[in-house]
C-alpha cells in the first residue's frame, strides 16, 4: 500500500515538474518566483515519496 502511495507520489511530482514549465511558456505562471514555488512543491512530493518507498518495506 505504502509502495504505491509512492509510485503515486512520484508521478505527480514529475508531473508538476515538467507541467510548470509547459505553464510558464504559455505565460500562465508569471514569474520565476512562481515557477520555482512550484517547482520546489513538485520535488518536495518526489523526496516524499522516495523516503515512502525506501522506509515503506
């Protein structure tokens, strides 16, 4: 259960990642402070869920 709540955390990460750029290049998302708020949010949620995987076993 633990596993996939990381699995599950990992792509949405990667998706908030890799989305914040597709959203800054439309013009969507302003500033770089944003885009790095954003993208901080996306790479706390990929550690999470890493230690998830790691400790979950």
């Amino acid at each position: 259960m633990i596993l996939k709540l990381g699995m599950l955390l990992i792509i949405l990460g990667t998706v908030i990642i890799f989305g914040s750029d597709i959203l800054f290049k439309r013009g969507k998302i302003t500033t770089l402070q944003s885009l790095l708020k954003i993208k901080l949010i996306g790479l706390g949620l990929t550690i999470a869920a890493t230690l998830l995987m790691i400790f979950g076993k």
